[in-house]
C-alpha cells in the first residue's frame, strides 16, 4: 500500500505506507496496460494505491513498482489485510486500555503468541471469535484472558462459509406430495454444527443451503442431510439423487 506524493512526466514517486520513510518509483509504463495520455487520469496526488515491488536495487536506494502488474484479487486482498490489521490494533488498545497497561506491552505480548500459531493477529483473534477456549491455551498472564475474550468476540463476528447442493425427489406413490414433504422435513433435521435450510427451485429439484463455520463441516452437513432425505424417499419407492452442482437445462 502507497501513498503518491509527486508526479511527473515519466511516472510518479510513491511513499510505501506499511515502510516508514521509504519511497518507491512508479513509472509511466507501469500504470495500465493502455496507453498513458494523462497519469492524473490514473493516479492523483495522497492518492491510496495497492502496488506490486518489482525490483529493488539496495546500492542506489531504489525501489520500482507497478500498479497495472496488481490483479483486482490480490488488489481486494490487501485492502482486507490492512483493515484487519487496523482493527487488530484496535482491539488490542481497548483491552491494554480496560486492563490499563500499555499498547506497546498488550501487543508485544500477542503478537508472540499468535503469530506462532496464525498467519495473523486478526486470525488469532477470528478463532478465539470461534472457540473461547482458545484464549485459555494462550501463555499470556491468566488475568488478560477473561477481557481478551470479552473484546475480541465483541469486535469481531465469527466467520462461516456457505455452500448449496441439490436434491432431486421423484415419488410416484398416491401420497408422494407428502412423502417429498417429509424427506425434507428429514434432511432439515439433521443433526450437526450448521445451519441448515431448503428452497424449491423447479419439480422435483431442491435446494439445500448450508451454513457452516469451515467447509469441512458444511460439506459433511450437505453430504448427510441429503443423504438423509434421498433415503426415505427410496425407502418409499421413489427416487433421489444428489447434485453438487445444478444448472438448468
């Protein structure tokens, strides 16, 4: 992440935010992969920008970078990094605050505990959202623990995934309206740490929605409930079948 702070003709000089004091140089050819008429068409002065280091050459102090080489993915991606990086130090300036010791201590300490099990302070933080008992494991003073917890599951709303499949349910029985009613009933009950729900496309295909905290979980929901529901209506000779994926012919 950068911050421009002049243009000229040939590009612009960056200040690299996340480096303190170090600059780095944009050149024109760098900006898009179309033709440059105007940079102020592109970057402007304290603009933001997400850039890629293309090369760094230690001996004369320069740095080369590139903003047409950064994809709207990994753009997006850093963005995300920074805010949960910001928001990670904000937790951690309320819990220093209500246990009133300083930042400095507070983050020093979680930061060499955390990143010894996590990409990052604010995934640390993600799974003690997700499992309070983490917090309990952590080698910081016992008396952080309670207020860590209380923050941090106040700021942070844990993370879940989400994921469909399909259910085709065909029953030629004179009851088969209820006999499709009660396999989904069936695959609604299912048991597990997710929420489950199930949507009407077109007859006789379904749609199961699960939502899960990790994809691990919510594929074992998805394979179960369907599982489930597919069973009873061949117990009452009818016929059922999953699908991953579904598009309509």
């Amino acid at each position: 992440m950068g911050t421009v702070q002049s243009l000229f003709k040939q590009g612009a000089f960056i200040g690299l935010d996340e480096y303190k004091g170090q600059r780095g140089m944009l050149h024109l050819s760098e900006i898009s992969l179309k033709w440059v008429r105007n940079i102020r068409d592109y970057v402007k002065e304290g603009q933001k920008v997400v850039l890629l280091v293309l090369r760094i050459d230690p001996s004369r102090g320069h740095i080369d970078l590139s903003l047409r080489r950064v994809n709207e993915a990994q753009k997006k991606q850093k963005l995300q990094d920074i805010k949960q990086e910001q928001r990670s130090k904000k937790i951690i300036e309320m819990i220093a605050s209500d246990l009133k010791l300083k930042s400095e201590e507070v983050s020093e300490k979680l930061n060499a505990v955390l990143l010894e099990e996590y990409p990052s302070i604010y995934k640390g933080f993600e799974s003690i959202s997700l499992d309070k008992a983490v917090a309990e494991k952590l080698k910081i003073p016992d008396k952080w623990k309670p207020k860590l917890v209380e923050i941090v599951c106040k700021s942070i709303k844990p993370p879940y995934v989400e994921i469909n499949g399909f259910v085709e349910l065909t029953s030629y029985e004179p009851d088969g309206v209820e006999v499709i009613k009660e396999s989904l009933s069936r695959i609604l009950k299912t048991k597990g740490d997710a929420e489950l729900g199930v949507s009407y496309i077109s007859a006789p295909m379904y749609r199961i929605h699960v939502k899960a905290r990790d994809y691990k979980t919510a594929e074992r929901m998805l394979k179960e409930s369907s599982e489930a529901g597919i069973k009873y209506v061949q117990e009452k000779r009818g016929v059922g079948e999953f699908h991953r994926e579904w598009k309509k012919q």
